[in-house]
C-alpha cells in the first residue's frame, strides 16, 4: 500500500481489484503470474494469480476461492490483500516460503464477478449470478449450490427466484464451469479454501450429508488448529465443524465438489462478523479480518506443505 | 440503486423444531418479500432476516403471536450503506 495506490482498508470496484492483481504480477514477475480462467455470463474476465516458485505445471496446488456470494464484500477484500501478503512475505517468512517451495498458490479473488458489479451498481444485497433463466423474470443462480456434489439435493430450490437455486444442471453457471475445468485440467490440486461471510465459522466436508467424511478427524484437527492461529491475534472466536451439522444442509457446494474429487483439504472460511453488521462490514475492519484470517490460512497451508499425498 | 429506507433486520431465536417450521413459513410468504441473510439451521443458531418497512408490523405481529423470540440487529439498512458508499466515493477521491 505505501508503494503503490490501492488501499487495502477500503473496498473497490471491480475494475481496480484486476488493476492491483496485474500490478501485483508486474511486480513480482518471477513468482506471480495473472491467469485468465475464463469469462462471466455477461462476458467480464475472470483472473486468477498463480503464485509458483517453479517446477512444472503440474505442481501440488492450492485454490483459494473467494467472492463467490457478491455481497460477502469482506471476502474479496481479504482475498486481494491475501495476494499482497503472499508476495509480501516471500522470502521473509519461514512459513510461506516454504510453503511455497513445495506448492502452487492459485488465489481467485472475484469468483462472481457479474454479481459483484451488481452489487456495486444496482443491489448491494445480491447474492447470486446475473445469468438469465430462460421462463422466469429472475435472474441468476447460487453459484455455491450449483457444483456436481449431490447437485439439486437438500438445502437448494428449483425456483429460479430462490437466493438458492440450484441451476438448471451441474456447473450450468460459466463462473463455476470456469473454476471445474481449471481444476480438473490441472489435476494435481490438494487443498481447497472459500471464503465467505459472515457468521465466524470454519468448516469442513460435508454439506449436503450429515454422514462424517472419510478425512473428518483430519480435517476437524487442521480446522481447530486453523481457528485457533486466527484467534491469537484478536481473540475473534470461530465455531468449527462439518457444514451440514454446523450451520445447515447445503448441497452442490464447491468446498463438498472439491473433497468428493479428491481435495482432500477442503475447508470454508464464514468470516466476521456475527451479525451486527452482517454482510455490511465496514471497511475499517478489512485488514484486521484479512490479517487473522491469514493466520487460519497459513495454518491449513502448512499442513497441507507437511501432508501431501 | 436499490435503497432499502426504512428496512430492517430481525435475529431470530429459534429453540425448536416447531419454531423453525413457523419461521420457515413467514419466510415463504411471498408478499412479505422477506429475505434471508441466515437461513434457519440447527436449534442453537439464530436466524437473521432482511425485512422490508413495509412489512415491519405485519412480520412484529406474527413472531410476537408464534411466541418468537427476537431482535432487531439492524436498525437502519439504509444508513449503513450511506455510509459504505460515501466511504468508497472518498476512498476513490483520494
């Protein structure tokens, strides 16, 4: 932030949120690179960094998802200054370096980019994309319902005027299909994060069952560690456990898709607050939210840097 | 853009089954336009719903007879994304 103009304590328009990611690529030409993944339902381009120290294409991998709900503001903002951290302390922090000596780092700030613009010019409170149902006035499906994982099951509508409906079939939503194919076609990815707000939880397969994942011992032990790192720095205290018992039945979820294909380390980050402010966190709060966060973040990272398969 | 004067938002604790079941179906009145910000879940997690001003009283009367304990958490929507906005225009003038 002080050698440059984006301020990481305030929340953007899109455009400057693609701005910094390129500018955070021409500065660190040698670990960071800007990816285009695909385009949203109204053509917008949808970026990813990848952080890599080199060593093939088909390194083990990270994904960090965030932005997939548009008015989870909070989530995008700690996502873009998670970038900056990264690229910040490399080669300065033990931890992340060494993290990155062993894996890739794909960081995905925007997931709905068209949702985040409509939130930005017309509804601060959507939550959906912006594709067209054809029969219906309205518009856009969850995208976080809309992953082949027990698609179209408990915890989503077939009304497309639902804040939960599931799409007209698996991956029907391009900003999911994007995400599917990217990974699919990379095939060597061991962890998967999304970030989300609010409520303070960290959560772990499965949403759309109430039957314990394989990994739920694992992955109940790295989310506790995880939470606690987080609460070290300002005591915020995060709920930790499965999704569907944790806070409710969700189906076709990309945390649920990814553990289902073999990401093993799949977590959600629901991040502050509890509801005082809900999905209208003030910007205030952004670097003290990304700051813990990226302690949790860092936990997971490290277990999956010792535990790779 | 949408303004949201006068809209507010409800936490509601809900301690049952029942409960949630009444709860689920004033969230499904379709002329409520009621709008779920956290969906009803396990018995030990409150509900948060956006209620728009004009149906404050009509939504009041319903948890207030269902014997629905609740809060407002938000008072005042609008105000909150006044001051969000004004915020971004002066971090952009900046």
């Amino acid at each position: 932030e002080r050698s440059g103009d984006f301020n990481y304590g305030a929340y953007h328009p899109l455009e400057a949120i693609y701005h910094e990611m390129d500018s955070i690529a021409t500065d660190f030409p040698e670990l960071v690179s800007r990816v285009k993944i695909g385009e949203t339902f109204e053509k917008r381009p949808m970026y990813v960094l990848k952080f890599s120290t080199g060593g093939g294409k088909k390194r083990p991998a990270i994904w960090l998802n965030a932005g997939i709900h548009a008015r989870e503001w909070i989530s995008q903002a700690t996502a873009i200054w998670t970038a900056r951290k990264i690229v910040t302390d490399y080669k300065k922090d033990p931890a992340i370096t060494s993290i990155l000596k062993k894996v890739d780092i794909f960081l995905l700030p925007v997931a709905n980019p068209d949702g985040y613009v409509y939130t930005q010019s017309q509804n601060r409170l959507w939550r959906k994309t912006r594709s067209r149902n054809p029969g219906s006035r309205c518009v856009g499906a969850d995208p976080n319902r809309n992953w082949n994982a027990s698609f179209a099951g408990e915890g989503t509508s077939d009304n497309p005027c639902s804040e939960v409906y599931h799409g007209s079939h698996p991956n029907s939503e391009v900003e999911v299909k994007s995400v599917v194919d990217f990974i699919q076609k990379h095939g060597n990815f061991k962890c998967f994060i999304d970030l989300h707000s609010y409520s303070q939880l960290l959560m772990y397969p499965y949403g759309y069952t109430v039957k314990k994942a394989p990994d739920a011992e694992e992955l109940d032990d790295v989310a506790r560690n995880a939470a606690q790192a987080l609460a070290s720095l300002s005591g915020t205290k995060y709920r930790v456990g499965p999704t569907c018992t944790t806070v409710y039945p969700a189906s076709g979820s990309s945390v649920d898709w990814a553990y289902d294909n073999g990401i093993k380390y799949a977590f959600t980050f629901e991040l502050r607050d509890t509801g005082y402010y809900g999905f209208l966190l003030p910007a205030s709060q952004i670097i003290p939210t990304a700051e813990e966060t990226w302690l949790g973040l860092k936990t997971i990272m490290e277990h999956v840097r010792d535990h790779l398969y | 853009r949408d303004k949201f004067f006068g809209d507010q938002v409800f936490r509601i604790n809900v301690r049952n089954g029942d409960e949630i079941r009444k709860l689920t179906e004033l969230v499904n009145s379709d002329h409520l336009k009621l709008s779920v910000w956290k969906s009803p879940s396990t018995f030990d997690r409150p509900v948060d719903i956006l209620v728009p001003s004009v149906s404050l009283l009509p939504v009041k009367s319903f948890l207030k007879s269902q014997g629905l304990d609740y809060s407002v958490t938000i008072e005042d929507l609008q105000a909150l994304l006044d001051n969000e906005d004004e915020e971004m225009q002066h971090n952009e003038g900046i």
